[in-house]
C-alpha cells in the first residue's frame, strides 16, 4: 500500500472533455468478495440499494457523482448486514443524466453507474 499522503493530480481526456481531479495516493485498490453483489436504482426521490454482501458493512458512507466527477450527494448510512438486504435512501432530486454512486465502508469500496431520466 503507498502510504504517501500527497495528493497525485490526474487528467482524464473522454470523448473530447477534459476532466481534472486529484486522487489520494494512500488508497491503492478495492477490497471486496467475488460474490459481493450491489445494485442501485433511483425512483425520482429515493435511491434503492439491493446487496448481498459476504460480510456485514460498517460505517458505510453513499456519495452521489455526475460525470465530472462532482459530489451531488452525500450521505453516511447505517450498517449494511451481512447476506441480502435492501435500503430505501431518500436524496435531493437528480436531473437527468448519468451518476456514479459510490459506496464506501471501513475497508470496502464499491462504484455503480446509475441513469436518471432517459
């Protein structure tokens, strides 16, 4: 794992649109089970999360992302339990477009697409 606590600047050129952000280098990869599944929908005022994880989730944390990678939205849940489960996440109104939700816990990290209003 780097341990660098300095920030390492990216640019990202996609179909034309320069995107500049900066990561944290002291995180260095996903830790998750093969036979983790996660899925989001969103039904014009809630976020809908389906999982089933191999372990409990604690201190889980939802943050909402367009495609520039701008938070629209965040949010620390209650833990998510261990097998299936599901959570209904009220949030602020999305226009329509295409979002990453990110969902992080204490040593998880799980990335889904969502797309609202097409």
């Amino acid at each position: 794992m780097n341990t660098n606590a300095n920030p390492t600047n990216a640019l990202i050129d996609w179909i034309g649109i320069k995107v500049y952000y900066t990561l944290p280098t002291e995180v260095s990869g996903l830790n998750f089970s093969s036979n983790d599944a996660l899925n989001f929908q969103y039904d014009g005022t809630n976020l809908i999360m389906n999982a089933n994880l191999g372990e409990e989730l604690n201190n889980p944390q939802i943050t909402i992302y367009d495609l520039l990678g701008q938070p629209k939205w965040k949010e620390t849940i209650p833990p998510i339990s261990k097998g299936k489960s599901s959570k209904t996440i009220p949030v602020n109104a999305l226009s329509a477009g295409v979002y990453f939700v990110e969902l992080t816990g204490v040593s998880e990290h799980f990335i889904k697409k969502i797309i609202v209003g097409y």
